[in-house]
C-alpha cells in the first residue's frame, strides 16, 4: 500500500499507465509486482484493467517484460524470488542462472553471483535453490533461502514391491541411489517402466507414477528411458506439422538457382543413415587442382524464420541419434523426404564451390542455390571396397584425388589426432541387439570429413567477408589451468610438460607418436582429452584449436543442426540467394530475421546446450544397450582397460565393447588403498601396487544392469595385476596415513567415469 501510496503522492497520473511506467513500477517495487499490484498502483478499475491486460500482453510480446501476470519483471531482469541453477563455480563463488528462464524470450539469461551464507550448506554445479535476488551496480546477485531437490532424478523407474507389499520406485539413472515409496501406481503393475513426479516438496517424499511406459526391457525401451530422462522433445505441435506440410510444395524456382542437375554428385553416408545433407564432386582443373561442389539441403529454403517450423526446430537444436530411433530437429516429411538429397531426385540445394590448389589449400568459393539430382547414395564401405578393389568409376577416382590434396593441406595444418572409437549397436528388425562392436574408421569417412571441413571454413570466411553475424564453431585453447593440472599430472608419469611453450594441437600430437608402449600411450592421451575445452556455438570467433583453423562454422548439416541453418540463413542475406517470395502464409524471408540477429548470443548458448543434452542421451541409450548385450555374460572374463580412478575405486571398460563397469576398492582384498588424486592412481599402502588410468587388465564382471546401463567388475580370484602398465612409471611416494582422512570410501559410485569432454566435432561427427 506504501507503495501505491508513494505513486499517488508524486502526483503521477492514473489511469492507463504508458509501457515506461509499468517498466518503472516493475523496478522500483520492493515485493513482485503482478497485474493486480499494477492496477492498484495506477487506480484501474472497470474497461482500464482489461487494457492493462492487453498493454502488458503486448510489453511481453515485445520482449519488454517477463513472467505470469501475478508477478512480472523486466526482460532480462530476474524475480524478486525465484528458483535458480548453479551454473558454475568462479573463483569460488557460484554462478547461478535462472531456472525457469525462457528459451525464447530476446534476453539471455542473466548470471548471478551467489552470496552464500550460514542458511543454505555450500552449493556445487547443478544445483537448485530458492533465493532473494537483487540487482547491483555490477550485476546480479542471488542470496540463497533453500536449496531444493535436483529435479526429475529419479523420477523414472521400475516398480518393485518390498516383502510387505509395499511398491516402490527402482531408478534406472545410475547415479541416482536410493528407490522411492510410491504412493499413488496410476494403474502401474510390478515390472513396469513408469514416469513419476513427487507427492510432496522433499527429496525424500513419495512419488505418483503419471505415465506408464511399459515393459522395460523391451526393443525401444533404452531410447524412451534417454528421452524422458533428459526432457527431449519428441512429439511435434500440429501447427509445426501443419506448416512442414505446406512449404512442401514451395517450387524450385529455376531462374533464381543454379543447374547443377546435370553434374554427377553423390552422397557418401553410413549405409543405414536416416538422412542425407550433404554431397560431393570433384574433378580436375587442368592445372594440378580440383574444382569441387559441396552440395548440401537447402533447408532454410523450407524453414523460414519465425513461424512455428523454426521455434520448435530452434527449441530442439538438434537431432537426437539412437539405435533404435532418432528424434528429429525437423518433422520427418522434411528431415528424411523432401530435404532429404537422394539418387534420381531433383533437391534443392545450397551449393559450395570450392578451387582447391595442388598444395590442398582451399584459395577460392562461391556459394549458390541450387537444384541437384544425385548420381548416388552410396555407403561409406561400398565407397572405400570401390576404391580398394580398383572397381570405382572415374568420378569416384576424382574423388579421392581431391582428397589426397585435401589431406596433404590437413597434415601440414597438424590438427590434434586423436583415437575416438564409435561404438555401433546393430539391431534386427525387432529391434533385438545382434551386434555391439566400435565401428571401422575408413579412408571414406576421412574423405567426407576433409570435405565437410573445407566447406565449413568456406562459410565462415565468406561470411567475415561481408561482416555478415557468423555462428562460430568454437573450441577454445586449453585453459591455463587445464594445462597446469596435465603438467602436474605428466611429472607423475616421470615426463615434463612447459607451460611456456606456444600451445598448439601439433604439440600433443608429437608427444603421443613419441611414445610406443600402447598402455602408456592410452593413459596419456586420457590425459589430453582431459586438458582440452569443450567445443560450443557462439558468435564471436575464438578459433577452433582441436582443428587448428581460426575461422570455423557448421554449414553442412542443416537437416539436424540449427546452428547450420543459422550460417545458411545469413550466406542467404550476404550473397542475395533469397528466392521469389513464396504464395500463401510462408514467410517471405529465408534469411535471417531480426530476432536471429539481435539474440544470436542466446540462441547459441541455447544450442549449445541442447547438443550436449542429445550427447548424453546418446551415451546413455549406447550405455544400456551394452549392458543388455552383457547381461547374460556376467561371470565371463574380459580384457578392460582403466579409464577413471576415484577414491571408491576405479572405472575401466571393455576393450572390445567399450561398456564402462567400476571395480570398488573394496574388492581389492584386505589391502588399504590410497588415491593419489594428482597421478590418478589406487595404490596399495603395503604391496605399492597401482590401479592407473590407462592400465589394461582382465576383470571379471560381476553385474549388468540394462535398466541404468551400470556395469561392475571384479578382480578374478582376488588378484588383478595389470597385464600391462608402463615400465618405467615411477614408484609412488608415500604419503603417512591420518585416520579419519583418506580413508578408502564405500559409497555409492558417482556415475562420473572420468570421460573426456567431446571435442570431436571435426566435420560432420555424424551419429547416426
């Protein structure tokens, strides 16, 4: 009332307020302020109140204001009280973000800085809490009220009943601990997979089963678990269809696109990909180099900005890849038809000319719409069994030619060369597991790459050429203090590591061909996944240092990355590609609009965000489809190597299989372990024996669990000596033991197996 009264006084006027007095309000009210507060502040009453309804409705549509009409903030402003994530930690304060932040509002998320006190225990990544926020001079900051349970773990699960009859929740998220109570089974039976949501505000409260998802072991399980787990989007609006159904029929109006029908390109994809972006052709220039198209989906043709195509394809980011299925970024009749290239089918396409000197450097590119018929659709073993064989034809042969240019210019560019293993779950047509192995790595998929490559840094350049908004590829050179950590972790393998020195990929690269002993040279390039940053989307160019280029885009997957779609958009706006305005509702524009302009930040943090969520869903799903495979194979022994090292114990995998297991210190024997966090390393207080990343050795499997994916082994017979280790690692120092610190813990395992951040994103990285 204080408030209200304060307006009254000042002798603002009342009755309908102006948008930068509601915007004033809203800032200057110390308790939210909602639209009820807001008409008692301005003495609305009657007709006045319905057009502040309208006026505050039409502040959110222009991005002016946020939230529900019983509090409302600024744009970019935070609640007064609001439920918040823990980001990240700097320099040992939290950074939070707000947890119900709108992916589309036009504002990113702000960052608040935590002020921790006496009320709330110390918070780590990830967490949620309730907090009072206020803005400052120099930012946002949050004061912590309660910290609130993680939301959704756990809350997938299977239903068991205890002796007493009593039902309850079995996670299938390994790193979730403890089963729930089930207070409502929503018609749930024993031995069904089921979706639930707390009864009440505690972590420990009972559950209500709110969808009931069936047998979980059944063909098609493992992705459904990944998809509600991780909250991907699945199911496509009907006015999101309904527009995909309409731009279907937009024509390939010929006198705006080049001709390209008559050139034989072809698409080399995995043999059971679901989708076709990309294509290629090469040929000879007379003068030791190649011309060549890269031809890809001309998918912003399709979507156009702003309709409800685009949002939910930008809501999605991405495609999501599983054996079983995939979750598309466009509705099929888009992602798997019409943008689709296919053989014998004209397609429209944007096309990427590339003059590739004798020396294999890309030194010039133009970029065209296009429409394309592709000569074939071939997979990436019939291409290399063509080339090994001598059966290719010519333009194959050309093919490769252009390649071996292509890769004399990547040899001299030194990028990091690392072994990424794929693993490849093949299932029959019941969607029942026939083979689990890593898949081959051919001369065929480092043609495409290479070529993929070339495109992408061609967009990128083009694009910087006209100053037009670029999303970047980035990935950052390793942080100072990544590379202290890999120093400090070298020297406990008896090597040195300058911090001086120019860091570049050739530098790692030279250090893993010097050495030859395989366990050693597994463990140290562990290490190095370890020492790089994770790649993002991102406006401003950082370079891309796994690739040692410094200008990098995605240009060549628009079917499945928006990030992709984004570069298309702007090459549209740069170079005057756009297409007679189509009839009908379809926006004009195929370029960018004003929103993809302005929020180019947000959108990128946003996918970013989402790709590392369709990586963990992946990783999960291949996780479950392991230890289904391994199940019935618990007792056999297997040839593993180390991967992770915790106090607990230690993580290793399966060589052949790739399926991660951890081996609790506990059943070690009798021997007190001690973790050497810094070599990363178990070793036995007596004995001096070491449990090290990269070491291999035989282990027993003791369990699989196909619901979480979980894997445990065991060392057979109560030895375990590794089979091999590096000879010349030197003997641990060691350090007295202090009761009651250090002591081996037996708790549950933490789920984190010590994987590296993905940086593979070298080309297309498909996953199909």
């Amino acid at each position: 009332m204080a408030h209200m009264n304060k307006y009254n006084r000042t002798g603002r006027p009342q009755g309908l307020p102006s948008a930068e007095q509601i915007l004033e309000f809203i800032q200057s009210s110390p308790t939210p302020a909602g639209k009820r507060e807001i008409a008692k502040a301005f003495g609305l009453k009657g007709q006045e109140k319905i057009a502040l309804k309208k006026r505050l409705k039409d502040m959110a549509e222009e991005g002016l204001i946020d939230g529900k009409r019983t509090a409302y903030h600024q744009m970019g402003g935070v609640p007064k009280v609001a439920v918040l994530k823990v980001i990240e930690i700097e320099d040992g304060e939290p950074i939070a973000v707000p947890e119900a932040w709108d992916p589309d509002s036009k504002q990113p998320a702000p960052r608040l800085t935590v002020k921790e006190g006496k009320k709330v225990a110390a918070l780590k990544r990830g967490d949620r809490f309730l907090a009072r926020t206020e803005e400052k001079p120099r930012g946002w900051v949050a004061h912590p009220m309660k910290k609130l349970p993680a939301r959704s773990e756990g809350l997938m699960g299977v239903v068991e009943f205890d002796g007493s009859g009593k039902p309850w929740l079995a996670p299938v998220d390994k790193r979730v601990r403890n089963a729930s109570p089930i207070a409502d089974l929503g018609g749930a039976e024993e031995g069904e997979l089921v979706l639930a949501e707390r009864a009440g505000k505690s972590a420990r409260a009972a559950v209500k089963v709110v969808e009931v998802i069936g047998d979980p072991l059944a063909p098609k399980s493992f992705s459904l678990i990944a998809i509600a787990k991780h909250g991907i989007p699945h199911i496509f609006p009907e006015e999101a269809l309904s527009e995909a159904q309409a731009v279907v029929d937009l024509p390939l109006s010929a006198e705006k696109r080049e001709d390209l029908r008559g050139i034989p390109i072809v698409a080399i994809d995995p043999a059971d990909a679901r989708d076709h972006d990309d294509a290629i052709w090469a040929e000879p220039d007379g003068k030791g180099g190649f011309r060549a198209i890269v031809a890809i989906a001309d998918v912003s043709y399709y979507v156009r900005p702003g309709g409800p195509l685009d949002r939910e394809a930008r809501k999605r980011g991405n495609s999501v890849y599983f054996p079983d299925r995939v979750v598309p970024m466009l509705p099929e009749i888009l992602s798997a038809d019409v943008c689709s290239l296919v053989e014998g089918e004209d397609r429209a396409a944007m096309a990427c000319h590339l003059s590739i000197a004798p020396d294999g450097k890309v030194t010039d590119w133009r970029f065209t719409r296009a429409t394309v018929k592709l000569a074939a659709n071939i997979a990436y073993e019939d291409a290399q069994k063509a080339i090994d064989d001598g059966s290719a034809d010519q333009h194959l042969k050309d093919l490769w030619a252009a390649w071996d240019l292509l890769y004399k210019a990547r040899k001299a560019r030194d990028p990091l060369e690392l072994e990424l293993p794929e693993r490849q779950v093949k299932l029959n047509d019941q969607g029942v597991i026939e083979e689990i192995a890593v898949r081959d790595r051919l001369d065929a998929h480092r043609l495409v790459e290479d070529f993929m490559i070339a495109a992408n840094v061609a967009a990128a350049k083009a694009l910087e050429a006209k100053k037009a908004p670029v999303v970047y590829r980035v990935h950052e050179t390793p942080s100072r203090e990544k590379l202290t950590a890999f120093k400090e972790y070298l020297a406990t393998q008896g090597r040195n590591f300058a911090l001086g020195q120019v860091i570049t990929p050739g530098l790692f690269n030279r250090m893993l061909k010097d050495i030859s002993e395989p366990a050693e040279k597994a463990l140290i390039m562990e290490a190095v996944l370890r020492s790089q940053t994770q790649a993002y989307y991102g406006p401003a160019n950082a370079g891309h240092f796994g690739l040692a280029l410094g200008s990098y885009a995605h240009f060549t997957s628009p079917i499945r990355r928006y990030a992709d779609l984004l570069v298309h958009r702007a090459l549209v706006d740069s170079y005057h590609l756009e297409q007679p305005k189509p009839k009908g509702d379809i926006p004009a524009t195929s370029g960018l609009s004003d929103r993809d302009r302005t929020a180019l930040s947000q959108i990128t943090d946003a996918i970013s965000q989402t790709e590392r969520r369709a990586m963990e869903a992946e990783r999960d799903t291949i996780d479950r489809y392991v230890a289904a495979w391994l199940s019935g194979r618990v007792g056999e022994t297997f040839d593993t190597r180390i991967t992770g090292v915790q106090s607990f114990g230690f993580f290793a995998t399966i060589e052949a299989l790739g399926g991660d297991g951890l081996v609790p210190v506990s059943t070690l024997g009798r021997e007190y372990f001690r973790y050497d966090e810094a070599a990363r390393q178990l070793v036995g207080e007596n004995s001096g024996k070491t449990y090290a990343v990269g070491d291999r050795l035989k282990l027993k499997l003791a369990e699989s669990n196909a619901l979480t994916g979980a894997l445990k082994f065991e060392v057979p017979d109560g030895d375990g000596a590794p089979i091999e280790k590096r000879g010349d690692r030197p003997a641990p120092k060691k350090k007295p033991f202090v009761k009651g610190k250090g002591a081996p813990r037996q708790a549950h395992h933490s789920g984190q197996r010590g994987r590296p951040k993905n940086i593979r994103h070298q080309g297309r990285g498909k996953k199909r």
